[in-house]
C-alpha cells in the first residue's frame, strides 16, 4: 500500500514548521515536514493542519484533519548508511487527508468536502487504471466512484527500494456523510485494489475536529 507525502492538485502551503505542499508541472504535492523525514517513513501528522490562503485567488483552504496513514505495507529490511540499526523500508503507504475551500478568510459551513490520500510504491504506479473508493462503516457499505487522480510523479532511481512513485487522489463527499463516517466506530476502506482503513483514534481525533467546525 501507500503514502501521503503531499497533496491537492494547486500550490498549498502550511507554515509554523508543520507541513509544505507544493504541485508543480503535474506533479503531485511532497511533503517536506522535517518531521516526517526520511518520507517513506510511515509516520503521521497528528494535529489539524493550519488552514493556507491563497492571495492570487482569494481563496482559503481550511484542512479537518492531520495527516494520517490509513494504509502501511512492510518492504524490505535495509541497513541505511549512517543508521546503526537495521529497518524496514514500507513497500507502499497512503496517507489520508480532508479538507474544503471557501471565498476569502471568513470561513464558511460547507456543503461538501474533499477527501485527499497521497499513495506512494516502491515498484510503479498503481492507480492509473483502478481508483474507486468504498467506503465500510457501522452498517453501511457505500461505493462513491472513481476518484480523480490530480497529481503523480516519480522521484527517479533510489538505493534500498525507498519509495518513488507517487500518486495522488481525490474525491468530493458531502458534510453529512462525511460525519456520519467520523462518527462510526469502524473505518474501512477499499481504494481500487488496496484496502486501508482508520484506527480508533483516528476517528477520535477526526471526530472531534468535525465536532468543533462543522456543527
């Protein structure tokens, strides 16, 4: 599976030290939090991340969410030069991320939000083809569709397999079935042909965000 290193198809970026996004030529949005480096490091940021202005397009992007790995598969083990101890490298990762925009910096109750994953391999593309998202949650199964696939790019040759081909994917969902999600007790997820899924505390953190902004 896969990772969010960055995301959203236009150029974000998040100050005080959290998170920078950045889409340029097609490519799709990195992460460069030092606190998640190396990247292919399956790590999360916990907190919400702070909403970003764009100036040119009087627009803010207002984010519900950190950034949360919803799917991990373990590689190979590595000794990394400089490291003192062996690791795994992840084969694959995808890390989750909401958000919505509005007019100016007076923030609106949305009618629809975006969820966003980054999926990143360490062997090729793999939503090219297959991107549907169902979504499995108390006792409801829902098939939402194909989701868009905004970014993609590929990070050229790496020693140790690391990751180097990423993707990434998005898809609308309205505000009421968005809390309806958060407010289950159960997450799973089925991305083409990748499954992932929230953890309890995911949905707790996701829950109370929701909570405090969108009631």
């Amino acid at each position: 599976m896969r990772q969010i290193r960055q995301l959203f198809p236009t150029l974000l970026i998040v100050l005080g030290g959290v998170v920078c996004l950045q889409a340029q030529n097609n490519r799709a949005p990195r992460l460069s939090n030092p606190d998640l480096m190396p990247p292919e490091r399956a790590e999360e940021v916990n907190k919400r991340l702070d909403p970003v202005y764009d100036r040119a397009k009087d627009e803010t992007t207002f984010f519900l969410s950190g950034l949360h790995v919803v799917a991990n598969e373990a590689g190979r083990e590595v000794q990394v030069a400089g490291e003192q101890t062996r690791r795994f490298l992840p084969a694959s990762v995808i890390k989750m991320v909401v958000y919505y925009k509005f007019k100016g910096k007076t923030k609106a109750h949305p009618e629809e939000l975006v969820i966003a994953f980054n999926a990143g391999n360490a062997s090729g593309y793999e939503f090219l083809e297959h991107r549907k998202l169902k979504l499995a949650f108390g006792n409801e199964t829902l098939d939402l569709g194909d989701m868009n696939l905004t970014g993609k790019s590929y990070d050229g040759f790496k020693t140790f397999g690391f990751i180097k081909y990423w993707e990434t994917l998005e898809i609308p969902i309205k505000t009421d079935l968005y809390k309806r999600l958060v407010n289950s007790t159960g997450v799973s997820m089925q991305i083409g042909d990748a499954t992932a899924s929230l953890s309890g505390e995911q949905l707790k953190q996701l829950k109370g965000i929701a909570a405090k902004y969108l009631d």
